[in-house]
C-alpha cells in the first residue's frame, strides 16, 4: 500500500474571496439567463415569420379561389341567359356587400382598446357587465 502523507489544512476563505466569488457567479448566472432571453426571443421571431409567411400564403390561396368561384358564378349566370354586364355587377355587389360587413365587424371588434380591463382595475373602476 502507498504511504499517503498528510495534506496540508486549507485556510478558510476569506470574507472578500467569498463575496468575490458571490459576484462572479452571480454575474454568470444573469449572463445566462439573458443568453437564454436572446435565444428564447430569436426563436420566437422565427416562428412569428413561419406563422405570417404561412398566413400570408394561406390568404392568396383564399383570394384566388374566391375569385374563382366569383367567375364560376359569373359564367353560370351567364350560361342562363344573364348578360355579362349584368352577372359582372351582381358579382360586384356581392363582393362590396361582404366587404362591408367584415369592416363593421373589424369597426366592432376595435372600439375595445387593448387591456382595457387592466386599466380599469388599476384605476379603480368597477368592471363592466359581460357583454
């Protein structure tokens, strides 16, 4: 067997070492989290693009069939005796017509502001009746 020899006691460290030492794992540990922010932040700016790439693609693909079924229409309308004009501005109005209502319904769902319901609890107000 080998003959250990006695290892020299270690000093307790010192008051200074000990808060050195506090700050530095300290200023570590915030370095990390805000690596982790920066990280967190991008990989979320990435998915919003995907998610409004995604939309947006989703959207034409909407509109262009929406104008097919409009030209389907006009040409059925046409195929039963309708003249072109005719079927050109019924497909108009009913266009206008559904434009009109998705603005009222965009204009009613924007007169509520956001966090108007945190701000009448901060200010004090009692809430409103559901709607």
């Amino acid at each position: 067997m080998a003959v250990t020899e006695p290892t020299a006691r270690r000093a307790a460290p010192s008051l200074g070492e000990v808060v050195g030492r506090l700050l530095g794992e300290g200023r570590q540990l915030v370095a990390d989290y805000a690596e982790l922010t920066v990280l967190d932040a991008r990989r979320a700016a990435i998915r919003l693009a995907w998610i409004l790439g995604c939309v947006l693609v989703a959207a034409v693909l909407i509109v262009t069939s929406w104008m097919g079924l409009v030209a389907a229409a006009i040409v059925f309308a046409w195929g039963h005796g309708a003249s072109w004009p005719i079927a050109l501005a019924i497909a108009a109005v009913v266009n206008i017509v559904s434009a009109a209502v998705l603005a009222w319904f965009t204009l009613k769902l924007a007169k509520e502001l956001p966090f108007t319901a945190l701000l009448r609890q901060l200010r004090g107000r009692d809430p409103e009746p559901p709607q």
